[in-house]
C-alpha cells in the first residue's frame, strides 16, 4: 500500500478512523472525510494522516473533495465509502419523512455519489479499489431496522452492479459487510453500546487485505461476524 492515495468517509469513529490508521500503517497517503471539523484534525493528528471536510449527503461536497484530491496527490487509489448511521432505528411507521429520507441519503446515496464522482477518476487511471461499506441487515431482519436495511441492501446490489461496469478498466469494487461490532454506531442511533467480540480493527484489517490482493483478483462481497454474534433466520 506504499504511497497509495486513499479515501475514507466516516474517518473519524469506529470502522472508518481503525481504516485510516491501518492504512497509514501499510504506508498508504490516507485522507478520512467527516463532518466535524474538530475531530477530523485531532484524529488526523493521531493517526498522522490528512483529512477534508465535507458531508457526504451533499453532492457538491465530493466534487469538491475530488477537486483537492487530484489538485494535491493528481489521483486516487482506494476510495471507502465508509459513512454511515441508523439515524432512527424504529418500526416503520413511527418514523417521520426526515428520518426516512436523512437514513437513505446517509446510507446509500452517499454510496453512489462518491462513486459517480471517482469511478471516472479511477477508470483513466485504469486502476483503482472501491469499497463500500454495507450490514448484515442487507442480509438478515430484524424489527425496527427496516429503513436502515433497505439502505444497506441497496448499498449491496448497488456494488454489485458498479463492478460490472467498471470490470473492464480495470477497477475494482467490492461490498464489506460487518456484523454488529463494538462501535459508536448503538449509541448515536439511541441504543445501548454493543459489547459484542467483533472489533473494528477486524474490519479495518478486512479492508485492507481486500485491496493488498493483487489486482488481477478481486473481492465481491466479504461478510464479517463476531464469532459470539448468534442470528436465527426467519
């Protein structure tokens, strides 16, 4: 990963900021992406890597964020789509519209923006890795989380989708789907933290043998459990 340029959404809590780290450890340029100003420079002096400001929700911020990436590094070779959150985990029709359309722009237009805008970025390169970042809720029902699965099953096929049309430019895509893992997500979406054994650093280290692999292979979809995380299909 020497001095390979890498993009992470979310960069700054749980799965995205153990990414970043993991990636500057490999040697990799990284720059993490969030919203708030504040934690993005003391993250990014921790881990010793650059760092941009932008909402994800906003298709103008990633053209601008494209626009600074080529300016400074002229490229960029892995993009995470990483940013994400349950926004409003509750039956279906307690929600509010707010909620409904803030859960899908955060976790699956967010997904498509940022490959609308890099996907032809890395296909003149003929290079490049983009991962998305999904949930086993793509795959497995529970109540309440109806919203959110529906985003991140879109996240799913969405990927699936990308990579044959990028296939042939050489660029690859693929969708990493982590299980409940001890992150911040529980309890910004109003939930009690998880004490779950899967760990973000499990999840960092997925991603990034997913783009250490050779580029003649390529990951479609990668699922990651907690070996205590127990699901009983419907």
């Amino acid at each position: 990963m020497k001095d390979q340029i890498v993009l992470i959404t979310g960069g700054t809590s749980g799965y995205g900021k153990a990414m970043a780290k993991a990636f500057t450890d490999a040697g990799a340029k990284v720059v993490i992406a969030a919203r708030k100003e504040n934690e993005l420079k003391d993250t990014a002096k921790e881990i010793g890597c650059d760092f941009l400001r932008m909402d994800v929700t906003d298709y103008c911020a990633w053209l601008e964020a494209k626009k600074m990436i080529l300016e400074k590094y002229g490229r960029l070779d892995v993009l995470i789509n990483n940013a994400g959150g349950g926004i409003a985990i509750k039956n279906v029709a307690d929600q509010t519209k707010e909620e409904i359309d803030k859960a899908i722009a955060l976790n699956l237009n967010s997904v498509i923006y940022g490959a609308n805008v890099f996907a032809p970025v890395m296909c003149g390169q003929g290079s490049g890795t983009i991962i998305n970042i999904s949930s086993v809720c793509a795959k497995e029902c529970w109540p309440e989380w109806s919203v959110y699965a529906a985003a991140k099953a879109g996240v799913l096929n969405f990927s699936k989708g990308l990579y044959t049309e990028l296939q042939n430019q050489g660029v690859r895509v693929t969708c990493l789907i982590p299980a409940q893992a001890a992150t911040r997500f529980q309890s910004a979406a109003g939930l009690a933290d998880s004490t779950c054994k899967l760990g973000v650093e499990d999840i960092a280290e997925t991603a990034l043998f997913i783009c250490k692999l050779p580029a003649r292979a390529v990951v479609e979809e990668v699922t990651v459990w907690g070996i205590d995380q127990v699901v009983v299909p419907l």
